[in-house]
C-alpha cells in the first residue's frame, strides 16, 4: 500500500492536474463504457437464459401435464383391464361350476344309461325265457288237449259199448291217424 501511494504521489508530481483529470474522466467514462457493455451482455445474458429457462419449464410443464392425461388414462386403461379380469374370473368360475355339474350330470346319465341297458338285458333275457315257457305252455296246451280229446273218445266209446250190449265183448283199437294240417302248423311254430 506504502508503495502504491509513492507511485501515485509521483504520478501526481510529474503531471499537471488538468491532464490527471481528463486522464482520471476519460479512464472514468472508459470503465463505465466497459462496465455499461458488460451491463448489457450480462442482462442479455441472463434473458436469454430467463427465456430459454421459461420456455424449458413451460415444456417441462407441458410434458408433465401430457404425462399426467397419459397416467390418468392408463391408470383408467389398468382399471377397465382389472374389471375385465374379474369379471372374466367371475364368468371363468361360473362355467367352471357349470362345467361340473355337467360333468356330474353326464356321470348320473352315464349310471343311468349304464342301469338302463342292463335292465334291457335283464327285460329281454325275461321275455326269452317268457317266450320259451310260453311255447312250453303250448305244447303242454296242444298235448293235454289231444289227451282231452283221446279221453273224450274213450268216455263216448265207453257210453256207447255200455249203452249197446252187443258190443261189450268186442276189442277196440286205436289206429294211428296223422293229425290235421293246422295242427302240424301250429306245433311247428
């Protein structure tokens, strides 16, 4: 500091104090000329970075604000998909229900059917069997009327030898005779 004011005091020494003072305003008006530009750069500057600021943040916003209609339809989307799930869910565990009381159904009518044929069976056997005892039956029906029929001769023979004394003593005899058409038909049905 002691060697600054020795410079100066010497400066002031060899020059006259008018040319100090038009040095000391136009070094003034130079410096403040400078800083005036400097001034000007800088809010320049600082506008432009203002501007390019606000028009990052009014994109930012925009984008934020296009982000959130797109957040908001997507969480709109998700919860129509989880809606739709559910009630796939629900529709799923309905035929699902539905799917095994057909099954169970298909099962009864399966015993069912199952019952049924063996009853056919059983049913059938029975007519076979029915049939057979029937044409037995017819036989036996065809016999005993022939049976009938031979014992009928032999009562009305009986009452006529007896009614008629001449022909007591006499011998009778069967001869064999073929039976009628319709008979041998019907036995051989």
């Amino acid at each position: 500091a002691h060697l600054a004011d020795k410079n100066t005091s010497e400066l002031e020494k060899g020059i006259p104090n008018a040319k100090l003072e038009a040095l000391s305003i136009e070094y003034s008006t130079l410096l403040v000329s400078q800083l005036e530009t400097q001034r000007e750069y800088f809010e320049h500057e600082i506008r432009e970075r203002e501007e390019a600021y606000i028009g990052a943040a009014a994109r930012t916003e925009a984008e934020t604000a296009q982000l959130r209609d797109e957040l908001g339809m997507e969480r709109a989307r998700a919860a129509e998909a989880e809606r739709a799930r559910e009630r796939d869910a629900k529709r799923v565990s309905r035929l699902r229900t539905t799917v095994e009381a057909m099954k169970k159904e298909c099962d009864e009518l399966r015993a069912l059917n199952d019952s049924l044929a063996a009853n056919q069976r059983d049913w059938e056997m029975r007519e076979r069997r029915a049939r057979d005892d029937a044409a037995e039956l017819r036989a036996q029906n065809t016999d005993l009327r022939e049976q009938v029929r031979d014992l009928m001769l032999y009562i009305e023979a009986s009452q006529t030898v007896q009614a008629n004394p001449s022909l007591q003593n006499g011998a009778i005899g069967v001869a064999n005779v073929s039976p009628p058409l319709a008979r041998r038909k019907r036995r051989g049905k």
